[in-house]
C-alpha cells in the first residue's frame, strides 16, 4: 500500500490553521449565532430532567466551567458532557440534512468550558466553533446513512471530530497537533443506537460524550501524544469502521471547496422537540388537523417513506404504535403524526407521560403504518406525505416537501428567539426571583434575545450578572 503524503486530516488542520476570523462569512456567523441561542436555551429547559440531575451526581469534580442553568461549576471534561447532554436530551436541537448530525449540542458545549477553563475570548470561542461545526457537517456528507446502517449514531462518531479541531483551534495547537488530535479522538468516538429498543437515554448523552472527547484529544494532542493522521480514509480509518461498506465513501467532501463551500450554513433548527425524519410528517398531520371532525371516524393513515428510515422511526411497528417511554415516542413516527393530528403542536409537552398515556392518542398512532416510496428523496431531501382513509371512504392526502427549518424552508430569526424564550421555563416573576438559576435565565434572554429585565428582577441581575458577564457573556454576544 502506498503511504500517504498529505493525509486529509493533515489537509483540513491546515485550512484551520491559517483561517481568519474575517474570513468566516456573516451568513455563517448568523447562523451559528442562532445556534448559539437555541442551545442555550435548551440547556436551561432541561436542567431539572433526572438524566442530567444523574450525570451531576456522577461527575462532581470541581472547576472553573459553568453548568448552564446551575449554581455550580466543573472541570471542562465533566462541563462538556453535561451541558452536551441538556442540549440534546429532549431531540430539540438543530440538525443538519444528508446525514442527520447534531451539531450545536456537541460545539457549543466544548467551545464554552473550554474558553471558560483557558480563559479564552470570544473570537477564539467563535472561530472553533466554526471550524468544528463545518468539519462536522462535510463528514456527514461522506457516506450518506452509512454510518446509522451500520448501527452507530452519526453524532457520537462525527461529533467528537468537530470538538476536537475546534478545541484544537482554540489551544492554538500546530497543524501537527491538530491532525493527531483528530486521530486520536477516533480511538474515543463511540455511541451505538440500540437506545432505539427502549427508548433509553444514551443517545441524549452522545453529544455530551463527544464534546468531552475532543477536549480531551486536543489536550493530549498538544501534550506530545500521537494520534493516526489517516484517522478518515485509512484501511481502518473511522468511514471503514463506523459505516457500512456498500455505500461508496466520497471523501472530497471533507476538504473541497473549503473557505468557500460553508456546509455548517445549512444547519436547521427544529420546529418540533423530536427526530428529524419525522417533523415533515407532522407539518403532514397538521395540514389535516382541521379536516377532522372525529377521529374515531378515521380507518388508516398510511405514510410514504424512504427505505432508509424504516429500521430507526417505524420498526419494531408494535413499539413504534405504542411507545414505551416519552423519549422514545420522539422516534415514533405514528405516534408523531397522532400527536400532530390531535394536539396540533409537538413541543416539549406533547412527549410528555401525560399524552403517552393518553388513549386517543395511542389508539390513533395503531391505526398508522407505512409504506416505501423508492422514489423518496431520503437522505438528500426529508419529506413527508400521508394519506388518511376514512371508515366512509373518504381519503385526505397532505405532504411536506422539506424539513421545515432547513436550508429550504428556515426559521426566521423571530421564530428560533421565540423558542428560545419558551424553553426558559422559569419565566421571570417566578417566586424564587433571587436564585442563581433564575438569573441566567434573565441574563440570557437579555443577550440573546434583548428582551428588558422586569423590573421586580433588579436585585437578582445585580447580584449575578457581572459573574455572568465575565463567566458566559463575552461567549455569546
């Protein structure tokens, strides 16, 4: 086998390395901005679920690094994986179209403890996540769907390559460190998707964990350790360990065209708190809420599907109809499109015990299957269309053409601020208005959003928000 002169890692470390901050342009800074926002927010909406208060109670070692939405602080590894984790923990964060990848919960959290434990400005912040989020993007474009056949989540594997060159960035490591950073974040890159059988949490801690890693890479990186610079298209690099060899690897979609193809452009940002696949199929059911005057009066939905999202969001069809826990209804197309069609919305509350529970809507999503349209544009396009049969015969057609937030139908900045704002869900006014926690919801409602601080909420700003200022503000201007 010949050896490789300049290998790809080599090749993307040092675009990395000679980027300027004025070379990244404002549609890419604007887009990572609302990132930015939309993460924040979901951190702060989830810092009360059990599967963060468990990962608090497991990771205690002490820091300089915040946990948004807690009066508490970290190391940067443990902050990473937290804050990750909160991000993704309800599937309401942004994604991105070809292969769906999560890119916010993985670079938003390693850019903020690590800028915060190194002391670092915002530019540096702003540059790494740039960097990490575009590397992120073109490898999901490598080999389309690939890497979910094969059974492992796009996220997990891909994720940690983007913490890693944007810690890398940040550090300021040399070209050398950087590409052996990425090689040796392959050797941590993990997370399989059999969270899928039970609707289990570890996929919520994917993100998290390849935050973590690529902090960790960097650091040992910039230490002297060595990592395979072939990490990407080696014998057994990540695409011939983490894919399924059937799909070709198209490995120019790492390094062409870069500094002038921005993939990370094209980020969407979620309308409805579930997986990507399915939110065409709810804007579907919502187009026909209104049809419907009784539900019991419909006989059969069917869906029309890719083949390659049968296997995550419709089988097994028994568990699917039925959902065994809330998170796993976030992956339940029937129960998505019964959620749709009775509730109208898909937030945080429709995946909820409440509506699990609730026997019209259970009863809907059984009357919900599917079938596959070979001419399905998956994973290039994600569509959705649904035909519901009633018992008379009448049948009602509706279909979604795109994902909704994405590169062809994004949400306005006015939209993602007002998701912002609902997943701050202690509202100022709250009884506890001196907390620590209310605080940050204050502060980051002011930054994000220039919303005005109520008035009976003067006291807690004064007395937290120079912290604030100095500990998270200067990250999210």
């Amino acid at each position: 086998m010949n050896k490789i002169k300049i290998s790809l890692a080599e090749k993307f470390s040092e675009w990395v390395h000679k980027l300027k901050i004025n070379d990244i342009p404002e549609e890419v800074v604007n887009k990572l901005q609302l990132v930015v926002m939309d993460s924040f927010g979901l951190m702060v909406s989830a810092k009360d679920e059990q599967y963060i208060k468990s990962l608090i109670s497991a990771l205690q070692e002490t820091g300089d690094c915040t946990l948004v939405g807690h009066n508490t602080k970290v190391n940067p590894f443990n902050a990473a994986i937290i804050n990750g984790t909160a991000i993704h923990g309800e599937d309401f964060d942004d994604t991105f179209e070809g292969t769906p990848v999560h890119v916010g919960s993985v670079m938003v959290p390693a850019m903020l403890s690590s800028a915060q434990a190194k002391n670092l400005d915002g530019k540096k912040f702003l540059k790494g996540l740039v960097v990490g989020s575009e590397l992120i993007c073109r490898l999901a474009l490598v080999a389309p769907t690939a890497v979910h056949r094969q059974g492992f989540h796009p996220t997990a594997i891909f994720g940690a390559f983007g913490s890693s060159i944007g810690v890398s960035s940040l550090l300021g490591n040399s070209i050398n460190e950087m590409s052996s950073g990425l090689g040796i974040v392959g050797s941590m890159a993990s997370g399989i998707i059999e969270y899928l059988a039970e609707g289990t949490s570890t996929k919520r801690l994917h993100p998290g964990w390849a935050a973590g890693c690529g902090w960790q890479s960097a650091n040992f990186a910039k230490s002297g350790f060595l990592g395979p610079r072939t990490v990407f298209e080696g014998q057994h690099g990540v695409f011939n360990s983490f894919a399924k060899n059937n799909i070709e690897p198209d490995f120019s979609h790492i390094i062409s065209d870069l500094g002038n193809r921005w993939e990370s452009k094209n980020l969407a940002l979620k309308p409805y708190a579930c997986g990507t696949m399915a939110q065409p199929f709810i804007d579907c059911a919502i187009k026909l809420k209104g049809k419907i005057e009784n539900f019991e009066k419909i006989d059969k939905i069917i869906a029309s599907v890719g083949e390659g999202t049968v296997h995550r969001l419709w089988e097994p069809l028994e568990e699917k109809q039925n959902p065994s826990t809330p998170y796993g209804a976030k992956f339940s197309v029937p129960y998505c499109i019964s959620i749709g069609l009775i509730k109208g919305s898909a937030g945080l509350n429709e995946f909820t015990d409440k509506y699990l529970k609730n026997s019209d809507v259970i009863k809907l999503a059984s009357k919900i299957n599917y079938e596959i349209n070979p001419k399905d544009e998956y994973p290039r396009n994600y569509t959705g269309k649904i035909k519901l049969i009633m018992k008379d015969g009448t049948v009602y057609s509706s279909s979604q053409e795109c994902l909704r937030g994405g590169k062809r139908d994004p949400l306005s900045t006015d939209e993602v601020r007002k998701k912002f704002e609902a997943n701050l869900i202690a509202p100022p006014g709250s009884d506890d208005t001196t907390s620590f926690v209310n605080a940050m919801h204050l502060y980051l409602r002011k930054k994000l959003s220039d919303a005005p601080i109520p008035q009976n909420s003067t006291k807690t700003m004064s007395l937290w928000e120079p912290w604030l200022e100095k500990r998270v503000g200067r990250f999210i201007t």
